[in-house]
C-alpha cells in the first residue's frame, strides 16, 4: 500500500517534470492555446497530487513501521520468554543485551528508511523507461543504463567504503569504551591521587586514533554520490546526442525531446538519495542476523505435548541420577540423588565453578537435564518436572537468583508480579516479612515509591529482599535460592539470608550457595564437591 | 533544540574552518546547478531549433566539464563535513569524558556511568548526520535560492517575481509548523525512549518473569502499549505531515504556476524557448534544497539530543574547591561537628548530625547499619561532597606551623587530597600490573618499596603480576588489600577506610588490622568504617551513627 502510494507520489513529481517539458517546448511553436490546455491541467494535477500521495504515503508507512515495530518486540518478548536465561547463550551480558534490542528498534524503520524508497524509486525508474522507449527506445536504453549505474554501482560502492570504514574504526571504539569505563569506575580514586589527568589523556589518545581512522575512511565515502553525479552527466549528454539523431532524420519532434532530456533528471534527482540510505544497509543486516539468531533459537526445554496433572498437597522434590550442564556443554555436577522432604530446608554448597547456578537452572527447568530426573513428589503422587506444564510448574516452584532483576517501577508492582491477583493486603504482608517495611516507610510514596533503574535507588540487600518478598507472595510450596547473598557484605548477607530462611520456613527450600559460613548450624547441608 | 546550535560550534573550535570550507563549496554548488541548468535549456533549444545536433559539442563539452566539477564538489562536501564531524565529535568527547570523570568522582552524582559511556559511544556519532546531511543542505538553502533567483533575474521578471514571492513562505511555515508541532514531538519522543527502556526491562529481567510464570503474559502487555503508543502518535502524525503537505504543495504549486505562466506567454511569443526552459529547470532548484532542509532535519534530530545530553553534563555545575589554605602535612586531627547530608528521595538526612573526632596517632571504627551515613562522612573528608548543616574541619601541623581548626572547604584542594590515604570498598584497578596500580599512589616509588608496602597490607604477591581488566585477576579479598597497600605507599597522615576487611580471613584479617595500628603508631589519624567484630576490636574508639 505504502509502496504502492509512495510510487504514484514519486511518479507524479517525474510526469511532472516531464509535462511541463513538453508543454514549454509545445508552446515555443505557438500553438493555439486550446491545444496546450490538457497539459496545463495535467502540470496543475501532478502539482497538487504528488502532495496529497505523498502525505497519505507517509501516514501508511509511518503506522505500518510502528506495526512492523510492535511484531518484532511481541515476538522477540515471545520466543524469549521460552529461551532465557537457558538459551541465551552469548546474549546474557548486559551491554549486549541493549545491543539487541537497539537492532529489534531499528530493523522496525529499516523499510521507512531503506525498502521503501528502493522499491518506490525502481518502479519509478521502470516506468520512465518504458516511457522514453515509447518516445525514442535509444533515450529509453541510455537512462536504463545510467540509472542502473546510478542505483546498483554506487550504492554498492558506497556500502563497500561504509562497511570498511567501519571494520578499521570497530577496535578503537572498542578500546575507548574498555578505558572509558574503567577511568569513570576509578574516578574518585584516580583524582585523590592526582592521577585523574593522565588517565584521560590516555583516553584521548585512543579518542585521536579513532578520529583519525574516520577521517581517513571519508575519502572513500563520498566516491558513491560523486559516481551518481556522473551517471546522471553521462546520460544527459549521450540523451542529448541520440535525441538529437533522431529529431535530425524526424523520428521526433521538439517536445518529445524536450521530455526524453529533462525526463530523467527527474528520476536522477530520485535515484540519488538511494546512495545514503544503502550506507545504512550493513548495519542493518548485522542487526537483522542477530534478531534471527534469536527467533530461530530451538526451546531449550520442550514442553510435554499432553501435561501431567500437578501433584497436590504439601510438595518435596527428589532428585534422581541427575546430571546437569549447558545443552552444548559438558556435564558440570554429575549423578545427583536426593530427597527433599516437603517444608524442609536444604543447603547445595560448592565452591565458585563447580556448577551451582546451572545446577538451580535445572531445578527451576530453565535448562534439561544431561540425564536423569527431577521430579516434584506431592501427597498424592509424584510428577517429572518435564511432565508439567509450564504455567502448573510456575505455581510450585519459585525462584531467587542471585542478582534478581529489579525492574524500573515502583515497589509494589516489582512484588506484585509474582501473584498479580494478590491484595494489598497480602502484598503489605509479603513486604513486612521481607523486612522492607523501613524501606517504604522512609520513601515520601511508600509502596508507590519508583526503585530506579535496575532499582538503583536501593542497596544491594535491599534489592534482595525485594526477591524475597516475591517469592513470600508467590506461595509457591518449593523454592530454590540461587546464591541470594553473593555481591552482599558479609553482615548484611547474614540479615538477609536469615530472613529469607526464617520467611521461607513451612516451604520446601533448596538453597545453592558457596557461603558454608552464613548457614544456620543446624540445616541439612548437601556438599556438591564430594 | 534549535537548527543551528551555537553552543556547539562555541564548544567545538576546530568546526570553524570545516564550516567555511562547507560554505564556499555551497556556494560552488548553486553556481554551477546554475551553469547546468542554462546549458541544459541552450543544448535543447538549439537542439530543437536547429532540428539535428549542429553546433552542439561545444555545449556537450560544457555540460560534461559542469557534472565532473559537479561530481567533484559532491565528493568534496562529503569529505569535508565527515572531516568535520570527526573533529567536532572528538573534541566534544574529549570535555564530556573530562568533566563526566570529574562528576564521576562525587558519589550523589556518579550513577551516570552507563549513561556517559553511550553517549560518549554511539550517542554523539548521531551527530554525523547533522553534520554530512543536514548543515551542507542548510547552506545550500540559503545559497541555491539567492543565485537561482540572481539568473532568473536576468532572464524573466515574472518569473522571478513568482519564485521570490512563494519561497519566504516556505520557511516562514517551517517556522510555524515546527512551533506547533514541537511539545507534542517532544512528548512522543519521550514516550518513545520510555517504551524502549521498558522493553529493555523486561528482556533483562525476563528469568525473573518466567519463573513467576508472567513470562507469556508480558507479550501481550508490550503489544498493548506499544499499540497504544501507535495510536496516539498517528493522530499527531497526521497534523505533523499536515503541514508538511501544506509546504510541498506550496512548493510544487509555485514550480506549476511558474511553468504555465511560462508556456502562456511563449504562446503569445513573449519569451523564446531557451528562457522557457531555463526558468522551468532553475524554478524547482530554487525550492528543493529548501525542502530538503526540513527532511534531513528531522534525521538529524537523534544528533541534536546527543548534543543536548552532553551539554546539560557540560554545564552541570562542579563542586567549587576555591579554598586556598594550606593542609596540615602530619599530627593531623580531624573533627565533625553536627554533620547532616540530605539524599535525594530519602526524608531522613544521613549522617543525622554526626559529631566525632579522630586524634593523629588514633584509630576510630565507625559502625551503624547500612544508609545511615558511614560511606557519606569519608565523602565529606575526601572533599566530594559538602555538609548540609554541621562543620567538618582539620587541624595540626605543617613543616614550619601549627594550624588550627580549618574547614575541609577552606583548604586548598589538591594539597589536602596529598595528605589523605583512602581504600574504596571496590578499589580501582586498570588492567596492566600490580606494580602500575600502587605507583598511581607514588609513580616514583621502588620495587622494593612496593614489596614492602603490599607485606604490610598481608599481600604476599609479586609486584608485577598482571591484575587483569577491573583487577579480574585478584580475589576481591587480594584486590582490597592491593588497595590498602596502594593507600599506604602514599605515607599520608590520613588513611580513611571502608570495610577494610570485609571478606577477608580470620588470619589475613589480623594482618590487615596490624598494619592499620602499625600507621596509627606514626602518628597517623586513622578512620575506618566496619561492621566486622574483630576489625571494631581494633580501633581506639568506636563511634556507632
């Protein structure tokens, strides 16, 4: 539709030039002016549709952008919420992350910006074409030659240099980040010990070898305009010589050759902004090949075809020969066995690389088992956690992981998620036995207080404890803790971890952590190392 | 955001000669779109009048030298306005990262860290449209109508008239038009970016969702909003392209009504076929780049936010450390009088009127639970930030005085930082050795002093093991104490500690507390915040917040 609109646009501004062509050339033989009328109504109709196409053009690509922009993030939200954080692969760092979704944000505008201008100038071009063929097919075959030059060959170059350009700036810019970010980590330190000065200039020196690699690229980056302008001055001058011919020997008249060579460089004066949308085009496949990367990713877990039914009543866990370990990688722990009886609590500890958080993955069914089985044993009978569906596993089981994301809203939505039927009433409970109380209380919004991004606005016990109170409000009877005390202070990860226990007590609870230290004397304790 | 930001080519010096350079080939541009355009219209007519290609090479030759020269200006303007963008970016960069690092090192304002570095990344390389599109299309709209209108001039009065009539209301409608639409771009802007970071949220946060089961759920809200995101703005949209529409058609109409005027009066045999055709080709010339203007405006806009972030960072106000007096060099002493700090978002103040002192030659812990105000009383020492109420001053000795009771801000700033030793709860490390990192303290110290210093920290490690990028490479037990060790190598008589020995042994703990009483000894005044017993045990004095 857009395509369809932003071609008779583009085409209305081409008749349009080639109409009032004609129509000056017509009038220097001093026709009568009746004969001239048609083309004056058509140079006042091409005048005035080419801004109302244009107009309704731009509304359908503009909403159709934001169509294409709402499908991508629906659908990355959908396959990734299959995927992470099992699939995820390279994608789990942070700053990739928001690489990622800087690509889903910009292929939504890549056809605003790129098809659709292509599409709209080609069949243009195409029509021209078939109109001088019409007129003179030698006029005809000169502008299909330039304009090919003008749409394949320069793009092509300048895509060629862009892409190159940016392949020799990548490591520089690389590095200043690298540096950059280590000089702001450091900045109160470096400036106390009077260092601050030479670290940045340092920075700069880094900076100085980038500019000087993007300059150097400009040369290059300008040949494929330059090479457009010269296909447009090749066709004029071969299109004068062969419309020349043929008035000579009376195959046309005056206006016909005034429409075959002012014609197309109307179309140039199209064909020319396909150049700096083709730059674009590198960048934009990367961010595409990433994107497919991701929708095309197998589900770490499948989903059995006819679940099991959820077993009832007060819920243990028993793990059986289990091995566990990435789907591409080896097996970290192996040959697992263990009862978790229903309300006790059990400590899994290891040293730091033995498997632990892989292990808690596992248990949550983010990742498969290498071998063996989890299964989740109720009163009335036991179920294989790959039997269940996922919304049925999701009410047993409950997470904390060892830095949970904290999302940028206020308190009481970060908590409700968990069980977003709950009342406020339960909500005030789950926060109190969080011990957030003090928290809420020294905010001027209280519960409605916004936590910042990654809820920077709390310390990190306190971004914990807003897990603990999503897992208090979830009721689900089996919870795994996945270090929740790592990156805390010594004193306040004893707090915290007392008070998830204490919370927790009456639930099934398999805590991973490599902190032998901070548990209680009396809890049964599980060394993943022997 | 104005078209033209004058604050960025005060900051940006080095634009100035890339700006004169755009300007002259602007103007080589116009003049020869005019050369072309007259070429074109006599080729033509001769063409037609001559009935066959007589007398038409020297005029094929003039076109072609025309559109080489053309092709060259092209390439040339693209050269230079990358040149320039290059430039202007890297200085900008460069007075971003300095101040950046100087706010940086205030902890109420370092939380931009993220922030900084995107900007100074990505963030300012939207400046390259502004740059190669939109400031050379900005000089072609002021240069192209002014010697459009110069040749039709000498050509055709009427024509000349119509043109000069209808072009000043074209940015007269720009103007207006940007005035209406800007707040409501504004807030569509700002909508957009928060639906951004929103779905960057939950990407992140999304192991979080799913085992909370909300994993499926949140498609359907990111579709809900983000639709009614689409919905609003189209209506905006619709009034935005509006007026856009308004101004092509003015522009098209204009070209239109010159054209017919033209063929009317060639009809009546008023005007030959040259001028006709010349007026025709020159009349569109005179409107495109005006056009042109607004649409690269609008890519070019991403750049212009850039450059308003940098700027509020730029102009955000340093802390002032215009004192002048000269710090105590030894037996120094520290006092606090009834200090309180206020922290954005939270009621109570933190410290809540803190008085204690900390004696040369003394150790003093200072304990309370987390948020009361510990890490803020180093802060106010260290000179990055000042008390809200209350007093922080020092005194004691110089080589050749005695000074007294001094307020912090009163002292000159680079000789007070000199006499302080300071270990951060995350010390910095660059990657590079160990050795590089302690000498940041002392660039002329010796191995041998720094295998002295890094004994007396309990770090058994050989001075030039690569510690990694962030100090990877240490445990963060090792790398607190390679930052106790940098922290002494300065020989300051002020050593401020923060959680000194949090995650440390019960052994390596005593190390680190022997060496702390070992520089209390000297006659170093030593203030630490800990929670940990023993290290509390330690100290002289303790004070609880």
């Amino acid at each position: 539709m857009a395509v369809l609109l932003g071609t008779l646009a583009a085409g209305a501004s081409v008749a349009l030039a080639g109409v009032s062509a004609w129509l000056i050339a017509r009038a220097a033989e001093r026709p009568p002016v009746l004969h001239l009328m048609v083309a004056i109504v058509a140079v006042r109709t091409f005048g005035i549709g080419r801004g109302v196409l244009r107009y309704a053009e731009r509304l359908v690509a503009h909403d159709a952008s934001f169509r294409v922009l709402t499908d991508l993030r629906v659908a990355v939200v959908r396959r990734w919420s299959r995927l992470s954080p099992g699939g995820t692969g390279s994608l789990g760092r942070g700053d990739l992350l928001a690489r990622f979704v800087g690509d889903v944000d910009g292929l939504a505008d890549l056809w605003v910006r790129v098809l659709l201008p292509a599409a709209v100038t080609v069949l243009v071009t195409l029509g021209s074409i078939v109109m001088l063929v019409v007129l003179l097919p030698a006029a005809g075959l000169v502008l299909a030659v330039s304009a090919t030059v003008a749409m394949l060959v320069a793009p092509a170059i300048a895509v060629r240099f862009s892409s190159r350009a940016t392949a020799r700036l990548a490591p520089a810019r690389g590095e200043y980040q690298q540096q950059l970010l280590t000089v702001l980590d450091g900045a109160a330190e470096l400036s106390l010990y009077g260092a601050l000065d030479q670290e940045l200039s340092r920075l700069h020196s880094i900076d100085e070898r980038a500019r000087r690699a993007e300059t150097r690229s400009a040369w290059g980056s300008g040949l494929g305009s330059a090479l457009g302008m010269l296909s447009l001055g090749a066709g004029l001058v071969a299109g004068l010589i062969v419309a020349a011919s043929a008035i000579a020997d009376g195959r046309l008249d005056g206006p016909g050759l005034a429409v075959t060579v002012l014609l197309p460089l109307a179309v140039h004066e199209l064909v020319a902004l396909l150049t700096p949308a083709a730059t674009q085009l590198p960048q934009l496949a990367a961010s595409a090949g990433r994107l497919l990367e991701v929708l095309d990713a197998p589900d770490v877990v499948d989903e059995p075809v006819v679940p099991a039914r959820s077993p009832t009543g007060p819920l243990g866990l028993r793990l059986h020969g289990l091995d566990v370990g990435w789907p591409d990688g080896d097996v970290l722990l192996r040959d697992l066995t263990l009862d978790v009886a229903a309300g006790e609590h059990v400590a899994l500890v290891g040293d730091s690389g033995l498997g632990k958080s892989t292990l808690a993955a596992t248990l949550m069914r983010f990742l498969p088992p290498k071998s063996g089985t989890v299964t989740l044993v109720g009163s009335d009978g036991s179920v294989p956690l790959s039997e269940l569906a996922e919304a049925d596993l999701r009410r047993a089981m409950s997470w904390c992981a060892q830095d949970a994301h904290v999302f940028d809203s206020t308190l009481a939505a970060n908590v409700r998620l968990a069980r977003p039927a709950a009342d406020d009433g339960e909500l005030g409970t789950a926060i109190a036995t969080a011990r957030l109380s003090e928290w809420v209380a020294s905010r001027v919004d209280g519960l409605d207080s916004m936590v910042g991004e990654h809820g920077d606005t709390m310390s990190g016990g306190e971004r914990q404890r807003v897990a603990l109170a999503r897992v208090v409000l979830s009721h689900a009877p089996v919870v795994v803790l996945d270090e929740p005390t790592e990156h805390l202070d010594d004193a306040t990860a004893r707090a915290v971890l007392t008070d998830m226990l204490d919370a927790l007590s009456g639930r099934t609870v398999l805590l991973v952590t490599h902190r032998r230290d901070l548990l209680p004397p009396d809890m049964r304790v599980i060394d993943l190392g022997a | 955001m104005k078209p033209v930001d004058p604050r960025l080519f005060r900051t940006a010096r080095s634009s100035a000669p890339h700006l004169a350079a755009t300007v002259v080939l602007g103007t080589a541009t116009a003049v020869l779109v005019v050369v072309q355009a007259g070429l074109i219209a006599t080729a033509v007519a001769r063409v037609i009048e001559r009935r066959g290609a007589d007398g038409l090479t020297p005029l094929l030759v003039g076109l072609a030298a025309t559109i080489g020269a053309r092709a060259v200006l092209t390439w040339a303007t693209e050269v230079v306005s990358q040149r320039a963008s290059a430039a202007v970016k890297s200085e900008l960069r460069t007075q971003l990262v300095d101040r950046a690092s100087r706010i940086a090192a205030d902890p109420a304002r370092g939380g931009r860290r993220a922030e900084v570095a995107a900007l100074a990344g990505s963030g300012l390389d939207a400046l390259d449209g502004y740059f190669s599109k939109y400031l050379p299309q900005l000089v072609l709209a002021v240069v192209v109508p002014l010697v459009v209108l110069l040749q039709l001039l000498r050509t055709d009065l009427t024509a000349t008239l119509t043109v000069a009539l209808t072009l000043p209301l074209i940015p007269v409608f720009m103007i207006l038009v940007g005035m209406a639409t800007e707040a409501s771009n504004a807030k569509r802007w700002d909508a957009l970016t928060r639906l951004g970071h929103h779905f960057l949220d939950i990407v992140e946060g999304m192991p979080t969702l799913r085992a909370f089961g909300r994993g499926t759920a949140q498609a359907d809200l990111v579709r809900e909003s983000t639709d009614r995101y689409r919905s609003t703005t189209m209506a905006t949209l619709r009034i935005a392209f509006l007026s856009s529409l308004i101004l092509e058609t003015l522009a098209t109409l204009s070209v239109a009504l010159v054209a017919v005027g033209v063929g009317l009066r060639m009809v009546d045999g008023n005007l030959d076929l040259r001028t006709g055709l010349l007026v025709i080709l020159l009349a569109p010339e005179a409107y495109l780049p005006l056009r042109q203007v607004g649409a690269h405006y609008h890519a070019s806009a991403a750049g212009l936010a850039a450059v308003d972030a940098a700027f509020e960072l730029l102009e955000t106000p340093m802390p002032s450390h215009s004192g002048r007096g000269a710090a105590p060099t030894h037996r120094l002493s520290i006092s606090f009088d009834g200090v309180s700090v206020h922290h954005a978002g939270r009621d109570q103040p933190a410290p809540d009127t803190a008085s204690l002192t900390v004696q040369a030659g003394e150790v003093v812990c200072v304990t309370g639970a987390s948020g009361s105000g510990k890490t803020t009383l180093l802060s106010l020492l260290l000179g990055q930030r000042t008390p809200d109420a209350g007093r922080v001053t020092v005194s004691g000795f110089t080589d050749d005085s005695e000074i007294g009771d001094t307020m912090v801000a009163d002292l000159d700033h680079a000789h007070w930082q000199r006499q302080i030793g300071w270990v951060d709860q995350h010390p910095y490390m660059a990657a590079g050795t160990l050795a590089q990192n302690l000498r940041i303290a002392r660039p002329d110290a010796t191995d041998a002093e720094l295998v002295a210093v890094l004994h007396c920290a309990g770090l058994a490690l050989d001075p030039h093991r690569q510690v990694g990028e962030h100090g990877e490479a240490l445990s963060a037990g090792e790398r607190r104490r390679a930052g106790l060790a940098r922290a002494l190598l300065r020989g300051a008589p002020l050593l401020l500690l923060d959680e000194p020995t949090a995650g440390l042994d019960a052994a390596t703990e005593a190390d680190v507390l022997r060496a702390v009483r070992a520089e209390a000894a000297r006659g170093v005044a030593v203030l630490m915040v800990s929670h940990r017993p023993d290290t509390i045990a330690a100290a002289d004095r303790v004070e609880s917040l």
